[in-house]
C-alpha cells in the first residue's frame, strides 16, 4: 500500500466505490464547523450547515462539544426535510473521535441513517 496517500483520499475513495448513497462531509477548521451533504454524481451541495451561520452565533455557546451536538441535530433536521435520510458518513482527513464523533452521534440520533 501505498503510505503517500493521504487519510482524506482514502475515505472519500472508499465512500465513493461503496456507496451510491449523498454524502455527508464534515471540516472543521481552529475555530469553526462545517457540514455538507453532497450529491456526488451531479457535484452539488444539496444542505449544508456552519458554525458561522446566525442561529448558532446568537447562541452563546462556548463548549466546542455541545456546539459540534447542535450542529448533527441541525444537519439531520434540514436533511430530513429535503428529503434525504440515508447518506454516507465523510469525516475527512479526520479521525472518528472527539467532535467529530459528537457530531455524527447526535446526526444519528436526530434521524439520518448512516
């Protein structure tokens, strides 16, 4: 195997080859969260939900924890809604481990399917 290759491109590769499924991709950056679902096969971004949106800067939340919680909630609320129940979990270059498991439990939990 190749060690070169970055954890990021082997999860999206492995997403990809097994799963016909949207894909719900997650980057979380120093200060903020973004989460997407993505239609791969046309390439667009059907839902998406950031840390930077109003809803979540009114809120005074100052655990990165509860706030990765609202997030999933919120992501699985707008999803369910358009329509989209099933999708591919994408954690990136990221291990599945402190927010970013936080925020694919409480996705989870509010309803999609992955």
């Amino acid at each position: 195997m190749n060690t070169n290759i970055s954890r990021k491109t082997r999860t999206r590769f492995k997403l990809k080859k097994v799963s016909s499924r949207k894909r719900l991709s997650v980057f979380k950056s120093n200060n903020h969260l973004y989460v997407q679902i993505i239609n791969d096969e046309k390439g667009i971004t059907l839902v998406s939900v950031s840390t930077l949106e109003k809803i979540f800067r009114d809120k005074t939340i100052s655990n990165r924890k509860k706030l990765a919680e609202e997030i999933g909630k919120e992501i699985a609320k707008r999803s369910l809604k358009k329509g989209i129940k099933s999708v591919a979990f994408d954690k990136g270059k990221y291990r599945y481990h402190g927010i970013i498991k936080i925020l694919a439990d409480s996705a989870r939990n509010a309803g999609l399917d992955f």
